[in-house]
C-alpha cells in the first residue's frame, strides 16, 4: 500500500514513514482492507493532506475516527462526500457556525473548500471498519497523528488550533502555546453540544479575527 500524501508533507513526514510502527501500521491497514469494508476509500486516507499543503496551514481541527457508515467519510475530519445526510455532529457545526457568524445551513457536508483555504481537518485515527467505531484505534495511527501535531507545532507559527472535546483537548498537549492560538470547546456531538459544552463557543469568528490580527486571509466557513 503506497502512502499517497502530497510532496509538502512527504518531506515533512519522511522520518515517519521510515519507522517501525508505521510500516506495521500499513501491513494491518493493507489487511483490513483487503478483507473487510473499510472507510475513507483507501485513496482518501491522507485527503486531509492533500487538500492542505504543510505551507498554507493556518487552522487545524482534530478529531477522533472516521466516520464508519457507507460513504460517509471522505478523509477529512467531521466532513462527509457530497448527498450523504449530515451526521449529527456536522449539524451542530453548521448551527454553530450560523449563530456566530450567521452564515446560512449548508447543503453540502463536503469540508473540502475549508481545507483548500489551509485548514486541516484531521482525524487522530485515519481509517476505521464499516459500521465499528474505533475498530482501528490503537494500530499506530494515533502515533501518526502526534507527530503530524508536533511538527506543525514546531515549524510553523501563528496556527490556530481548535480542539473539540476531551480527545482532542489531549492531543493537544504537543502543541506549543507560546507560538500557536488554542480555542477549546466541548465536542460538537448532540451528547456534549446538548449539555451546554459547544453551543456559543464563537470559534470560527475568534479564529478569524486572529487571522485578521496577524494579516493572513482569514476563512471563508
């Protein structure tokens, strides 16, 4: 199974691929999907990278595991392909983002014009089997992922990191506070967003006003 992650991160990410986990990691992906249904297609493993380049990040928004019913992950964190029904999370995303900066419910749950903007959509957890979540945490992915936030963490400046709920909030310990923006807010599922954790958080007008204070182009939600 070849890793089909663009050139910008490939070079970032060398060392990575080089090591022991990984290669285990991608024997057990190989496997898995080979003999089960698996999600995101295997060319949309890395999407997240691939709409993003490591030069153009300026948000990163880290979540857990891919979706696990039919043809709705589509390699970027929270987002799903084109048509499919808006899981409940993304629905507490999109109502989010209309009473922080009124931007009208979208039909599309395709995130892929945030991520060609330089926000990275990234899961902890890059792949998952049909219908079990989780079932391929623990693999080496999460491994992965810490060193993807590391590295961010450690040759860029002025990210904003926006950590959604106690899983996110822990992987987020790598990041560098001194250099980066973290707004934290509690997860966007009904469970936290229902308890009073997510609604209010005004995580996309903070972002982009820091943006703004820093002269990047900020995001169009």
């Amino acid at each position: 199974m070849d890793v089909n992650i663009s050139k910008s991160w490939k070079s970032i990410l060398n060392d990575e691929f080089e090591k022991e986990y990984f290669q285990n990691l991608l024997d057990f992906i190989k496997n898995e999907y080979r003999n089960y249904t698996c999600y995101p297609k295997s060319n949309e493993i890395f999407a997240a990278f691939n709409h993003c380049s490591f030069e153009d990040i300026k948000v990163v928004i880290i979540g857990q595991d891919p979706y696990h019913g039919e043809n709705q992950a589509n390699g970027l964190c929270f987002s799903v392909h084109e048509g499919i029904k808006h899981p409940p999370s993304l629905i507490n995303i999109f109502k989010e983002l209309h009473s922080d900066i009124n931007k009208p419910y979208p039909s599309s749950g395709n995130l892929e014009t945030w991520a060609d903007q330089g926000v990275l959509l990234l899961n902890a957890t890059l792949t998952v089997r049909k219908s079990e979540a989780g079932s391929h945490q623990k693999q080496g992915w999460e491994t992965f992922t810490d060193a993807v936030i590391q590295k961010i963490s450690e040759q860029k400046n002025n990210v904003v990191f926006l950590l959604w709920g106690g899983f996110a909030k822990k992987k987020g310990v790598k990041i560098d506070k001194n250099k980066h923006l973290i707004l934290s807010a509690g997860h966007p599922s009904p469970l936290s967003a229902n308890r009073g954790y997510w609604f209010g958080n005004k995580c996309f007008s903070n972002t982009n006003t820091y943006l703004k204070s820093i002269n990047k182009k900020e995001i169009i939600w």
